[in-house]
C-alpha cells in the first residue's frame, strides 16, 4: 500500500481512504510512505497531520482554506487517550489581529474551517511510542445549529475585542467552544494589531482554538451513535 497520487474526488473516496488505514500505527504508515518518524514530538508537534495528510492526499497546505478544497473538507486529527478523549486543544486557524472591514461569522476563517469536518483520531498516550501509535475510525462532523450559535457568539465576543484594540485583554479562560491564545514558535515572534487608541501596536500572533470539553462530545456524538 502507497500514499495516494492525488487528492480524492470525493467525500466517499476520501472516507474510503480513512477505512483503508484505520487500524494501522503511525510507524507503519511512515514505513510504506518512506517518511523519517521523529524521536518525540517536541520538534515536530504537526509530524501526525501531515503523515495524515499524505495519506489522505490533502493539498491545501498552510493556506488559509479547507485541507480538501474541492470538497470542501476540513481535516482535523486529534490526539486521544484510552477513553476516547481528547488530549489537547484543537488548532483551528490563526486569528486575524488588524480584522478585515465587514467580515462576519458567515465570512469568517473560523466558520469556513469548521463547516465540514473529517475528525481522524490517534492514539496520543505519551507511554505509547510514537511509532506504536495506531490511527482510529475517521467520521465527517458537521455542527448543528446548536453547536454553531455557540462558536458564533464565542467568536463574536472575541472578535469585538480584537476589532476594537482590546486584544493584549483577552484570556484563554474566555469561550464556551472557541477560544484565542498565542500561537508562535516562540515569544520574540510578533505581529501588527490595533491598540485601545487606534494605533497599531506589536503582539504574539493569536490562533483559533477548540476546547476539549467542546471536541469530547463530537467524539462522544460519533462513537455512541
């Protein structure tokens, strides 16, 4: 079995491509990918997703669309112990700091990312070695209407911070679902955003993240059903 040529031309195909490497660990999938596996994930934090994505044929990227664009498709992987529950956070998009004029909910990064998503768990236990890791059932997750309100009203409070210079006041702390913290390799790495006087002023970067309490019931929901 070898990665794929090119992207799926299909919601079904690419749901096909998960089941063909359900099952499998991390370093199989290395090995028949010809693909170096790292010691430990300290470095290589993304390693997992972008095994992923070669086996899956994404080709998005880094941009700031869907890892399958022509299907509209978002790819998420997520680390799980034993129980089925997540392990950390959920990286969604970056965060824009100097917010485009007009942008809404309906036009924003955050909702794009997050209309349709293939969630594909992996073993994250750290007493697991990396290569012992085995990857899980994927399954499509698109929010309810419930489940949508919360991220609209989550990412509207934030935004209105952003929007009208209170960005350096923001907590994780704050979000039901959604929530801003930095996101950069390090903390000399710094971006433009507006200040509480209009100025722009130097800050971290920011990302968009979602809270394990809001990615537990989306594996809960799909695993129970």
């Amino acid at each position: 079995m070898q990665p794929p040529a090119s992207p799926p031309t299909s919601p079904e195909s690419l749901l096909l491509r998960c089941h063909a490497i359900a099952g499998l660990s991390l370093g199989e999938l290395a090995d028949m990918a010809n693909v170096a596996i790292p010691a430990n994930l300290q470095r290589h934090k993304g390693w997992p997703g972008m095994l992923i994505e070669k086996w899956l044929g994404a080709s998005a990227g880094s941009k700031p669309q869907q890892d399958f664009p022509e299907l509209g498709i978002e790819l998420k992987t997520i680390p799980i112990d034993a129980n089925f529950s997540p392990l950390e956070t959920t990286y969604v998009c970056f965060a824009p700091l100097l917010m485009p004029p007009g942008i809404t909910w309906e036009t924003s990064n955050v909702r794009n990312k997050l209309q349709q998503v293939l969630w594909l768990p992996i073993e994250g236990d750290r007493a697991i070695p990396l290569a012992e890791r085995r990857v899980a059932s994927g399954f499509y997750w698109r929010p309810s209407d419930y489940e949508d309100a919360i991220l609209r009203s989550d990412w509207e409070e934030l935004v209105e911070q952003i929007a009208t210079g209170h960005v350096e006041s923001i907590t994780s702390r704050q979000g039901v679902a959604l929530h801003i913290r930095p996101k950069a390799a390090n903390g000399k790495v710094l971006t433009d955003a507006l200040g509480q006087d209009g100025q722009r002023i130097k800050t971290r970067p920011r990302g968009f993240y979602l809270r394990k309490t809001f990615t537990q019931q989306i594996l809960l929901d799909a695993f129970s059903s």
